[in-house]
C-alpha cells in the first residue's frame, strides 16, 4: 500500500462544490487519503438548483479511470451518479480489469425532488454489473424501494429491503433520515455474516444544510476501509463523521438553498 492510502471517486461534478465529485474530494482529503476522480457527468448547479448537466461519454469515463488506476494502483473506489446504462457497463469493466478489492456504490438514482434519475436499463444494469460486485452498497429509502420493489414505511420495512439487497451485494446500508421520524436518523447495516443487522441512529439536526450528505457518507466508508478498518467499524466511523460534519455545517450560511455539510470540521482552520 502507498504511504497514505488512494481512493478514486468514480461520479458526477458538482460545480457548487457541496456534492458528487467535490464533496467525494474533500471527504478523502479530511480523512487522510490521496483522492482521485472519474468524472462521469458535468453538472451547472449551485445550492438552488441543477441547471444543466453534460453528461461525458463512457469511454471516456473509462480512460480516466485507466489513467489512474495504472500510475497511482488505488486501496478503494466509491462510486456515485452513474447516467446511463453504457456508462455503467464501461466503469464495470474497468473495475473488473484491474480486480478492485474495496468497491462502494452509492447508488444515486433519485432526485431531491423525487424524480427519477436513471431510465430502467441503466437501473437494470446497476443491479445486474455493479451491485453484486460491491462490497457496501448505500441507498436511501427512494432508492432501496427501487432496487427492491418494495414500500418502505418504517423500521421493519427497512430491515425486509436489507434482506432482499443482500441476495445481491454482501453488505447494505439502508439510509433512514426520510423515515417518518421527526427526532432520530435511523440507518440499518446488514451484512451476510449478520443479517438480523445493526442500527444507527443519530439525532436529526435543524438544519437545511445537508447537500452531499450520502456522497460524503460513502466515501467515508470508502476511506476508513483503505485505512484498514472493518467494513461494519468503516460503516459506523464513516456515519459519526458524517453526524459531526452535519452539525458543524449547520448554522452556517453558504448560497440561498441547500448548503454543505462542513467536511473539514475536525480541521477548524480559522475557528
């Protein structure tokens, strides 16, 4: 392994920084990682809104994670917005060209505004080419209703979708903060050695500022695993730094919309 571990973030660019490719960047860089980056979709965006995206075609998706792969090797990849079904299939095969050993997909396939980001081959080739090949697989409820099929409306619900998703992947992470519950953040990790799964709640925060929140989630799973820790330990370090990074971002004020958690809180630079 290299004097500090690499980490390639295979996702969409976020101009306004608070998420995909960006928020990927900053979460490796707070938690000790040499970051790298495959940018599978350009994106015109600012707290309020996505104003255009252009989306980059996937062999040249392919050919930046060619690039970096066969100088720098890499210790784990994340995986965010995939657009389309080929662009899927080229990252696949990357990946299992150079037998990628750390994989977490952050399967983003729903908008904040409930639309649908991804047509039904794409979804079908995300099922089929990238998630029985992650090691951690992070949806949220609209997300793991898609992939499962099923209503989720509670805690039980979460738990059966973790149950299906496990027939595919070996380790899920069901992302609870859209359950109806106005005071805990419920998350539910399961994995084949333990199915019956382990719960992660954390206090909602008062706060509107919570762009790149699953990107950051993810890639700090990503980075923790590269640093060598468990999976279920990467899992539970990666939510507490998400949990203070929603806190320290909370009362700032940073665009008219949606602000960013703070990633470099354990920095305080300038406090």
């Amino acid at each position: 392994m290299a004097d500090r571990p690499r980490l390639l973030t295979i996702a969409g660019s976020d101009s306004g920084g608070g998420a995909g490719i960006q928020a990927d960047l900053k979460t490796f860089a707070a938690l000790g990682c040499h970051g790298m980056s495959a940018i599978a979709a350009l994106t015109a965006q600012n707290s309020t809104a996505v104003k255009a995206v252009l989306p980059i075609p996937p062999e040249f998706v392919a050919a930046q994670i060619e690039a970096v792969i066969e100088d720098f090797g890499v210790d784990a990849v994340k995986i965010g917005m995939l657009h389309d079904a080929e662009v899927i299939a080229a990252v696949a095969e990357a990946l299992e060209k150079h037998s990628v050993a750390r994989l977490v997909v952050d399967p983003v396939m729903v908008a904040k505004d409930g639309s649908r980001l991804l047509d039904p081959a794409a979804i079908r080739a995300l099922k089929e080419r990238l998630l029985p090949t992650a090691s951690v697989v992070t949806p949220n409820l609209p997300e793991a209703e898609m992939l499962t099929g099923a209503s989720i409306r509670s805690r039980r619900d979460m738990e059966t979708a973790a149950a299906r998703l496990l027939e595919t992947c070996p380790r899920v992470v069901v992302k609870g903060s859209r359950l109806a519950d106005l005071e805990r953040s419920p998350d539910f990790l399961a994995t084949r050695d333990d199915p019956a799964g382990v719960w992660l709640d954390h206090p909602r925060i008062a706060t509107r500022n919570t762009n790149g929140a699953g990107c950051t989630y993810a890639s700090a799973i990503a980075a923790f695993a590269a640093r060598g820790l468990g999976w279920t330990e990467a899992v539970i370090e990666a939510r507490e730094y998400l949990q203070a990074a929603i806190v320290a971002g909370a009362g700032r004020t940073l665009g008219h919309g949606r602000g960013p958690v703070d990633h470099f809180h354990i920095w305080a630079y300038g406090e």
